[in-house]
C-alpha cells in the first residue's frame, strides 16, 4: 500500500510539473526568440494612384476604338507592332504576324493575312514577347493589381498625354534583381477612354502610338 500511495503522489507531482512547463515555455521562448511572426494580410491595388489607373480600364468592355502599339521585349529591343479593334463583343487583335480575331461567338488565332487559323486564342504565339493577346486590358490589369500588392514603397500617381489622349498613370516601386538596391520601377498608365496607353517594365515595354473611337467593320467582319 505505502508503494501505491509513493507512485500516486509522484504521477501528481509530474502532472502539476507539466502544468507549470505548459504556462512558462511560451514566455521563455518569446524571450529567447523574440516574438513569432503572425501571418499579415497582403497589401492589394488599394492605393489611390493604382485605382485610378485600374478605374480606366474598367471602361475597356464597353469601348469601340482602333488602338495602334509599339511592344518592345527588353530582351531583344526589337518593336513589334500591334493592333486592337473592338467593336462590341468582337475584336481583331494583330500583334506582328500573329491574328486573333472573336465574333462574338467563337476565337480563333490565325496567321496574319492567311486563312491558317486555330480555334481558340493561342498566347503561345506572342509568348516571345513577353505579352498576351490581352496585353492592352486584362492582361495588364492582372499585372497591375499583383505589382500594387508588393511595393516597396510609395506608389507615385501623375497624368500625361498618349498618343494625343490624357492619361492616367502610376509608378510603382517594387523588388528586382536588376538594380543594386533591389528595387526598380515599373510604370502603367492607362488612356482615360480605357485602354493601355503606357507600360515599361522589366520584361517588355509598351507604348500606344495612335487612338481612334472608331473601328473598321471590314476588319471585324473578317
């Protein structure tokens, strides 16, 4: 009985012991480690200048317009020149020998001038370049909003005139491996009746060179 009694007091001791353990590791191991880093919500295209810019594009669905580009991949430094038409839900988008043409109803990507087509946009096309077929809307859009959620400092928005249209802009500060502080800049702006008007990066610049609120129906019927 008195050994009973010797292994009961010892299984209470070690339980009140594990108690004491549980209430003061996490103060000793904030002290020894500092405090342990909580998960912060990422920062997202929330700042006044990049809304202003994203606003814009917004008025892209709805727009009939003829839009002329100059892409430059910073690779090569070769300009390849581009072409949008939008008419309603149908557009023609010529980037250097590459069509995509949509009726409203179906896609098809297709070699410039020829009738060597393929169902459905094909971005592969164009990858060389460092764009997609969007590259004027969503596409930019898309990298925009992932640009504003990384900054590394202040966004910077101004105006400028495109292409004979004001536009609004932003300069976005991010990380890169290309400068020796680590950060560069890349700059989006976007023409006030909705489409790219502006972007330098890294990878690739691009540069409306001519706008029209009009669109060509022989194209589009094409």
């Amino acid at each position: 009985m008195p050994a009973d009694r010797s292994r009961q007091r010892s299984r209470v001791a070690v339980a009140a012991l594990a108690v004491v353990l549980v209430a003061v590791l996490p103060t000793l191991t904030g002290c020894a480690l500092g405090q342990r880093p909580s998960l912060m919500e990422q920062p997202t295209a929330d700042d006044q200048a990049s809304a202003a810019v994203l606003s814009r594009f917004e008025r892209a669905a709805s727009l009939t317009f003829t839009a002329n580009y100059d892409i430059t991949p910073s690779l090569t430094g070769q300009i390849t020149q581009a072409t949008v038409v939008q008419s309603g839900e149908r557009q023609r988008i010529t980037i250097g020998a590459v069509e995509y043409i949509a009726d409203g109803t179906t896609s098809r990507t297709c070699v410039a001038g020829t009738t060597d087509c393929v169902f459905s946009f094909d971005d592969a096309r164009v990858s060389d370049l460092s764009v997609t077929h969007a590259f004027w809307s969503n596409s930019v859009v898309g990298r925009l909003t992932t640009d504003a959620s990384r900054t590394v400092g202040p966004s910077v928005g101004h105006t400028d005139t495109i292409a004979g249209r004001p536009a609004t802009c932003v300069d976005l500060p991010v990380p890169t491996a290309f400068e020796e502080d680590g950060v560069g800049q890349v700059t989006y702006c976007a023409i006030d009746d909705g489409v790219l008007g502006r972007y330098r990066g890294a990878d690739v610049s691009i540069e409306l060179t001519a706008f029209s609120p009009n669109a060509d129906e022989a194209l589009l019927a094409g």
